[in-house]
C-alpha cells in the first residue's frame, strides 16, 4: 500500500512541475509570484525542523 501511494505522490507532484514550467515558458515573472510563497513555506518547515532537531539533542 505505502509504495501506491508514494507513486502517486510522486506522479503528482510530476504533473504540478509540468504546470509549473508551462507557466514559466508563458511568463517568467507570473511564475516567480506564484513560486516565492512555495519557497517561504518550505524556508520555515525547514527552519522549524533544524529547531526540533537542536531541541531534542
């Protein structure tokens, strides 16, 4: 079962990648307001799990 499941992530996660780079082919900067608060969420589950990590030691 997890291994479905992983595939279809993984297929999921392919498609939306796909989308994104149409979107950057058509506009760069569009592409750039869309992605910016991916990479702001993904900086602060980052950081959150450097912290976990130094709290727990």
């Amino acid at each position: 079962m997890p291994t479905i499941f992983n595939s279809i992530q993984i297929l999921r996660i392919y498609f939306m990648f796909n989308k994104l780079w149409g979107l950057i082919n058509q506009n760069s900067k569009s592409f750039i307001k869309i992605i910016e608060p991916f990479t702001r969420i993904n900086f602060l589950i980052f950081s959150i799990e450097q912290n976990s990590h130094t709290m727990s030691l």
